[in-house]
C-alpha cells in the first residue's frame, strides 16, 4: 500500500515538475518574444523618424529651389509661352531654358538632384533636365502626380515611378505674371540619400525596391537598364542601390 502511495506522490511530483517547467518556458518565451517585438518597433520607429527627417529636408530644399532658381522673371518669361507655341517656337524655347539652367542643373546633381521637369498644362512634357533630348509624351495617364498639379493648380509631393527614374517628387505650378497657369516642374531627388543614409545610421544594407510590373509599365524600354533585379521576387532596384 505503502509503494502505492509512494508512486502516487512521485507521479504527481513529476506531473507538477512538467506543469511548472511548461509553464516556465512558456513565460520564458513570452519575454523572450515581447523584447524581440520592442526591438523591432524601436528600430522601425528610429527609421521612419529617419526617413520622414530625410524627407523633410528634402522638401525644404526643393522649396528653396523652385522660389530662388525657378520660379523667377527669367525662367518664367522663357517658358510663359510654351503651351502656345508651334513645335519650332517650342523647340527654340526649349533650347534656351535648357542652356539657362544646364551649369545649375550638374551643380545640383552632386547633391542628389535627379530630376527637373517641365511639363506643358496637358501634361505634356516639355523639358527634361535629365533627358533634354526625349520630350513630347504625354505623362497623363504615367505621372499622377503632374496629372494633379495642372488639374488642381496645387503643390504636391510623393514617391512615384517615372517614364526613366523614380525619385521623391516636388511638383509646383507654374504662373506667368498675370497669374495665369502655364504649366507645371518637377524637382526630384534620387532614393540613393535615403538608402546611403539608413546604411550608415544602422549599419545595415539598405535598398530602395519598387514593384516590376510598375517599372514595366511606366519606364521607357530603352531607360529600364537603370534598373536591376532585387534579392526579392519581383521587385526591381535602382542600379545606384545594387
């Protein structure tokens, strides 16, 4: 009777051994996944107070820009005309905007200027700092962010892929001196200050990625060189980020 009991205590000394050791390592493990969770969202949150930094900056200094290099007599009288003019009017004032603002343009680009765009009120687009040589599409149905501007007459900005780089884009209007709309520009910069920024600050690798099918569909064919494949399935980066 005695070894009955003897077995009795045992087992259920056992079976509270194994509850407790259960319910130890499940604790164990709620803390473990509760301080990988704070980890996480501390890091997330060090990066996006990063990124919204960098993004910040990045729309002062396209403020800068438009109000003391663009939105001024000269460029304005340059381009004033342009949506009213025939194609070698066109061409004439292309040439001329292009040669004012060419030596500020390769300035700027050491410090992450990608692009300064000129659209015409229909979207079209007019002059490409980037690619004076490739005018003329109509970015309506590419580009919602200049679709928006010379629709609504506003200010806006965004991430958005174009017809040969994407970039972090600051669309302003453009009026002539009696407030009349004449069109649109765009300044963007390139996603390599955020990436180069993100790496240095975490010492990680970062890489800006962007879904293929949009790089497909909105990209130039003979543009999409700029781009290669990312470590991820279906995404492509730019090849600054590679």
């Amino acid at each position: 009777m005695n070894n009955i009991n003897n077995k009795k205590i045992v087992l259920m000394m056992l079976l509270i051994f194994i509850i407790l050791s259960i319910v130890t390592i499940l604790i164990f493990n709620s803390q473990k996944n509760s301080k990988i969770k704070n980890f996480k969202n501390h890091n997330l949150n060090q990066i996006m107070m990063d990124y919204n930094s960098i993004y910040n900056e990045h729309l002062k200094i396209a403020q800068i820009l438009f109000d003391s290099e663009i939105n001024i007599k000269d460029i304005i009288d340059k381009f004033k005309n342009a949506h009213k003019s025939s194609k070698t009017q066109k061409d004439t004032i292309r040439k001329e905007l292009y040669k004012t603002l060419q030596n500020k343009y390769s300035l700027l680009k050491k410090h992450d200027l990608k692009q300064l765009h000129f659209h015409l009120p229909n979207n079209e687009s007019f002059l490409r700092m980037h690619r004076p040589n490739k005018f003329g599409d109509n970015l309506s149905k590419v580009r919602d962010t200049v679709a928006y501007v010379n629709k609504y007459k506003k200010f806006i900005d965004g991430f958005e892929e174009g017809r040969i780089f994407n970039g972090y884009r600051f669309v302003f209007p453009l009026f002539d001196e009696h407030n009349t709309h004449m069109g649109s520009v765009e300044i963007s910069f390139s996603t390599l200050a955020l990436t180069q920024n993100l790496s240095t600050s975490f010492n990680l690798t970062s890489n800006f990625i962007i879904l293929k099918e949009v790089v497909d569909k909105k990209v130039f064919d003979l543009e999409k060189s700029n781009y290669v494949k990312s470590g991820f399935d279906n995404f492509y980066c730019s090849k600054h980020a590679s």
